[in-house]
C-alpha cells in the first residue's frame, strides 16, 4: 500500500466501495469520584438504617423499664 492509496481501516468494502463505518460509542467505567460517591451513598442508607434500628431498641427498652417499674403487670 502506498500514501496516495486510502486506508481501509475505520471502513468497510460495501459492492466495490470502501464505505466509512460508523465507531460505537464504548460506554466508559465509573471514575473514581462516582465509586467513591456511590460507595458513601450507600454506607449513609446502612447508616440511617442501622439509627432506625437503634430507636426502635431504645424504645422498646424504655417500655421494658417502664413495665418493670410498674410491677410487670404491663404487656409489652
């Protein structure tokens, strides 16, 4: 192949022509910054979730305390 002869890559032989094909867009990776940012999106969710939890606990220990205090005669 010489210069002057086109080049055949990026393209394709369609009936005797050499046809431009189109490049697909090759989808990128997260960067870092989004791994990161989903990566502390997702430990606040467990954080929330684990608070809900706690309230939940102190509640129910609260309304422990309070049967005991009133002699256990309370179901809880």
């Amino acid at each position: 192949m010489t210069d002057d002869e086109p080049s055949p890559l990026g393209k394709r032989y369609v009936n005797g022509v050499w046809e431009e094909v189109e490049k697909e867009e090759i989808p990128q990776p997260p960067s870092d910054s989004e791994i990161i940012m989903q990566s502390i999106t997702e430990l606040e969710l467990q954080n929330f979730e684990a608070q809900q939890e706690r309230q939940i606990l102190a509640q129910q220990m609260a309304d422990l305390e309070l049967a005991m205090l009133e002699g256990g005669n309370a179901n809880v």
